[in-house]
C-alpha cells in the first residue's frame, strides 16, 4: 500500500529553462484551470518568488512528517516536493530542519498543501515555500505513506515529473506528457506579448488604443456615452 518510488522521469533540463523564460500568465492560459492549485496555497509569508521544477510527490495519511523526510532521499537537484498533506492545518509537516537539508541538496522549491512551522527559519534560509498557512508543531516522524505516486494537492491531481510552476499569484501543474506541446504555444504568445510591450513603452500608448478603442468596447454590446 505505502511505497516510495526512487527513480522518475522528469522534464528535460532544457525544456525547464524554456518554461523559466516564458511568460507566467501564458502558461496559465495554455493549461485548464483545473491545473491551478487553490489559490489558497501562497508563498510563505507572500514572498515574491518564481518557481520552475519538475515534481517528487509525496502522499502524507495523517499528521506526520515522515515521508517528507523520506522525499528528501530520492529528491534531486532542480525538484520541487510536492506535499500532498490534505489541507490540514493543525499540524506542520515541513519546517526549518527540512528546509535545511532540501537546500542541501539542491531542491528548487517546496508546495505544500498543509501547514508549516518554524516560518523565520524557512524564510531566513530562503529556499521558496508555498503553503496554506503555518501551524506552531508538528506530529510524529512514524507514519507510512508514499513518494513519488499520484497524489492531489490543492485540488490539482499531480503526477511525479509534472512541471511545477510557482509565483506570487499561485502554483501551477504543467502535465508531463502534454510540456512539450504547451510551450511551443506558451512560448509564441510570450513573444508577442513582450513585443507589445515594448511598443506601449516606446509610443507611450495603452491597450485601451491597441484593441481597438471606443469601437472594440461597443462591438461587444456596450453603449459608450460621450
């Protein structure tokens, strides 16, 4: 029933640099929205972060924290663990000692559909956290669970090897077997979006004149009144 599953596939390094360069808002547009987690799960203390890595899964059945440490046995440099800790917030399952050693180890980022502890560590060691809040203890290290299995966390089912996208608004799953398909577009309209930006600087103009004006407004059925 409990396993923890040691070697995954994962994104290629190349195609994670791609995902890092594109646009935050165009992934979200090139994934459905039932590949956004609850955007209840924020980074720590509202952190201004930015995330990219592929995901190690972790499966937590109670109130305990040992399959996070185990996670930090088969995690690797660039992962972002995944804590799958069913919402709750009565009890951490990630804080400062585990914030230490994913550092030490390279891991890019921790999601964590749960709660944390021990915030100033986390925050002075600097390794990004998203969760839903903070709680001030945490249970037992003795109950099974599993890493590196499907799990649901924040309402977006997340596969080992996702692509884990992290910022500001919120964190978003890029399925692993569609990413090659969704950056070819992600990328395409990051393009275009960069380049109107650079012409709303240069001629010091606004959407509002770009999309069409007063007309693009009325063609949608509103009465514009001069």
């Amino acid at each position: 029933m409990y396993k923890v599953v040691a070697t995954i596939e994962r994104p290629s390094p190349s195609l994670i640099a791609r995902f890092k360069a594109a646009m935050r808002e165009v992934v979200t547009e090139n994934v459905t929205r039932s590949q956004i987690m609850d955007p209840a799960i924020k980074p720590l203390n509202g952190r201004d972060w930015s995330i990219v890595g592929p995901a190690v899964t972790v499966k937590i059945e109670s109130f305990d924290h040992l399959m996070s440490i185990a996670a930090l046995g088969v995690a690797q440099p660039g992962d972002v663990i995944v804590i799958a800790a069913n919402g709750h917030l009565n009890s951490s399952v990630w804080g400062g000692g585990l914030t230490l050693s994913a550092m030490n180890i390279g891991v890019e980022a921790v999601v964590v559909d749960g709660a944390v502890m021990d915030a100033r560590a986390i925050l002075a060691r600097g390794l990004p956290v998203w969760c839903r809040g903070g709680y001030p203890a945490h249970g037992t290290w003795e109950q099974p669970g599993s890493v590196n299995v499907p799990v649901a966390a924040g309402g977006v089912q997340v596969n080992p090897g996702d692509i884990i996208c992290g910022d500001l608004d919120g964190v978003i799953v890029v399925p692993r077997l569609e990413a090659e398909r969704i950056i070819l577009a992600v990328e395409e309209k990051t393009a275009r979006i960069r380049e109107m930006g650079k012409m709303l600087t240069a001629e010091k103009s606004t959407l509002f004149e770009k999309r069409g004006g007063k007309e693009m407004v009325k063609s949608k059925g509103v009465e514009w009144i001069d």
